[in-house]
C-alpha cells in the first residue's frame, strides 16, 4: 500500500466524509443497532458518536492502515470497546452466525471483491440479523449513469478503489432474503458522486 493510499487518502475522506449534513444519516442508521456489532470499513471512526449507549463494545474491520491510526482519537474519546482487525471485509475469519448488527457507510464502492464480501456479511450474521448500511451508487438517472460509468476508471485511481457506478440495491438484494431501502440524493450535492442506498438488510430466520 502506497504512501498516498496510507497517509493522504484516510485524511481526505475524513475530510469529505465528516460534513455536517451527513451525520444526520449516520445517526438515523445506527439508531436500531442491537446485540454483538460489526463494523466493515470502519475507516477514520467516524460512526462511533452515534452508536447507541447499549452498545458497549464493536469489532472493526478495515483493511488501510492509516484509517486505523485516525481512527484511534476517535477510539479513545468513546465510551465503545473497539476491537480493530486489519483485514479485507473479503475474508472475515469470524465464525458463522456471530453478530445481530452488522454495520457499512461509505465502503462497498471501494471493496474489489464487493460479492464476496457481502457473502461474508451474511455468513456471519446470525439467522434474524440485520446489515445496516448507506452507501452511494448508480444514480437512478441515466443521464448521470453514463458519466458515472465514464468516470469510474479515474475515480478508482483518485479515491483509492471507489466505484461511482455500483448498484448497491441489486447487489445487496442479490444477497439478502429481505431489503428495505431508500433512495435519494442529498440536498447540495451532485448525483454524480453522491447518490445514496439507505437502508438495512436481514438475513432469514430459522
């Protein structure tokens, strides 16, 4: 991993991703969070405010680094027991069936192996349990798709991986048994990168 992607990159998207008008979403979806919890890309910990006070302890994942290292201020100031693994979201080596919550904002644009990872999100969850997640994506107008589509190539290289074109709601729904979801672009800010999937998934019962 390259000095860009280590040092520059985490410090930028804590930048761009700790504006005002998105903690309100943050907030919204970490409101029902229940049980065992965890976190994919848990990046620069920007989520950790607004867990609820039942929540005691998460387990991270996050495969750069120098997320880790932003993110320890943050760990420090909270009340949360964070227990933080280096790794890809990928290859979780949690067993089967560990967690109610599962929790992802802002990270599958940027996994290579998006698929695989959300197979490893249903597998460990436990029968009942839900991904919470906000995400953004392909944009629901195909005027905007089309340059989403162009621009990916170059988004891909700037943002350290991320992908402006995933369609978050048929890749979730490919597996999951049950998807709720919205949605919607964010007042002030462009379809283009900032096209939002709110929503939460669960995975069957017994």
């Amino acid at each position: 991993m390259g000095l860009y992607s280590r040092v520059i990159f985490p410090r930028l998207l804590d930048w761009s991703l700790s504006l005002p008008n998105l903690a309100k979403y943050r907030q919204e979806l970490l409101a029902d969070i229940t049980g065992e919890v965890l976190e994919i890309g848990f990046g620069t910990g920007l989520n950790l405010p607004y867990y609820p006070c039942s929540i005691h302890k998460i387990t991270t994942v996050d495969v750069n680094p120098g997320m880790n290292a932003l993110a320890n201020k943050r760990i420090s100031d909270s009340d949360i027991i964070v227990e933080q693994l280096l790794l890809s979201s990928e290859n979780l080596p949690m067993p089967d069936n560990t967690f109610d919550s599962v929790v992802s904002t802002w990270t599958l644009c940027s996994i290579a192996n998006v698929r695989q990872a959300l197979q490893e999100v249903y597998r460990v969850l436990k029968p009942g349990g839900r991904f919470f997640f906000v995400e953004h994506g392909l944009s629901d107008k195909p005027s905007i798709q089309v340059w989403q589509h162009r621009l990916t190539p170059i988004q891909k290289v700037v943002a350290d991986g991320c992908h402006l074109n995933r369609d978050i709601q048929k890749l979730v729904e490919q597996h999951f048994d049950h998807v709720e979801l919205k949605q919607f672009t964010p007042e002030n800010f462009s379809d283009l990168i900032a096209h939002l999937y709110f929503g939460c998934a669960t995975k069957k019962a017994l």
